[in-house]
C-alpha cells in the first residue's frame, strides 16, 4: 500500500528487524521528502506494543528535528495487552509516542486505511495530538474496540436470549459498526476530516503537503 502512494523506489525503511509491526521510513511523495510510520498487520496484527512505540516514538522525534512532514498510515487493532507488556513499558512507551506526535511542529497527516481501536486510534497522530489533516479509506473502522467485541459486552442478554447466537451477533456487529464505527460515523463527529478512494490517496496527501509547505508550530 506505501509503494503505491509514495514516489517509485523512495521508501527507505529503517530499523526494519526492530518492532516488525510498526514501519518507520523515510521517502518522497510528489518529490517532497518525508517520515512515515505505519502500523505492519503482517506481524502481530499491527498492534501497538512497547518495542514498537518506542520504535516510533524516536523516529518521530527525529523527523521533527529535520523538518520532515510525518504521514501516519494506520491499520492497528490497539494496544498490546498482557503483564509481559505492562514490565516491557507499553504505557511509558506509548505516552511518549502521544508525546512525540503532539510536539512535532511538522505537518502531521494521517490515512486510517483499515481499522484504528482503542488508545492506538488516539496515539496513532489523531486529530487530538493535533494531526493537519485526518483522512480515512472507505471501509475504515475507527472506535474503542471492534464491532462484535463491543456487541459482546453491551448486547451480552440480548445475545444469550437469541435462537441463534451467532447470526445475532453478526446482524448487531453490523449495526454497531454503521452507527459507531464506520469512516461515515467519525466524520460526521469530527475525528475524520475526509473519506477518500484508496486510489486517491497519493494525490490527496500530495494536495495537503502543497499546502502545508513551510509550516512549522
């Protein structure tokens, strides 16, 4: 997906054997220069854990001192849980990862282009770290947790009453989803700025990067 959107033979990863689940490279789009950190569904599903927050953390950093616009490629399910994560440091890591993202006076722009859960949607440079422009793919989830975990908790009786759990459960998921989740949904609540086709993507993150050419907070 990064190949597509980025100038031909520009992607230059680094630390690629580091927190395989999150990318973190240097390359040009549209002949400009920038950092881009991604979230890798291949290893751990793209989840956030405390090698890869660390791992983004500094390169954001980094970018921030060079002057690089950072461009946010998100597809992760949240963070990693478990006790082993918790001595790891996933907390301090990820806060400073929102640290690194909120600080970075850089233009900040983000393509949410499959799901984005949990306290990873926040961190993942939302519009609440103060992301320049927020855009999402068509069938995008975005929210606390994925549809059919939320219908687990909240619809728990309806569920257990149902002749036929599962198909229950499937029809309340894809109501959760419409009402709660979908690209449509965060953009009508202000967390998404616009929904774009996949193959729009590179011209639409060009268009921005023109227009936030020489901004620095």
């Amino acid at each position: 997906a990064l190949r597509g959107v980025l100038d031909q033979d520009s992607l230059l990863e680094l630390s690629p054997r580091w927190a395989r689940n999150v990318v973190t490279a240097l390359a040009r789009l549209d002949g400009r220069p920038v950092g881009i950190v991604a979230n890798q569904p291949r290893f751990l599903g793209g989840v956030l854990d405390a090698a890869g927050s660390e791992k983004a953390a500094r390169f954001v950093a980094l970018c921030d001192s060079f002057g690089l616009a950072l461009i946010a490629v998100v597809d992760t399910p949240g963070f990693m849980p478990g006790s082993r994560q918790e001595r790891a440091g996933v907390i301090r890591h990820g806060a400073s990862l929102v640290r690194a993202f909120a600080a970075a006076g850089v233009p900040k722009l983000t393509v949410v282009v499959r799901k984005s859960y949990g306290g990873a949607y926040i961190t993942m440079n939302s519009r609440d770290l103060g992301a320049d422009l927020v855009l999402a793919w068509p069938d995008a989830e975005l929210g606390i947790m994925s549809a059919r975990a939320a219908v687990k908790i909240t619809g728990r009786r309806r569920l257990h009453a149902a002749d036929d759990p599962d198909a229950e459960l499937e029809r309340m998921a894809s109501e959760y989803a419409h009402e709660h989740l979908l690209a449509e949904a965060a953009a009508a609540s202000g967390f998404v700025d616009e929904i774009i086709e996949p193959a729009d993507t590179r011209q639409r993150l060009a268009s921005a990067l023109d227009t936030l050419a020489g901004v620095r907070r």
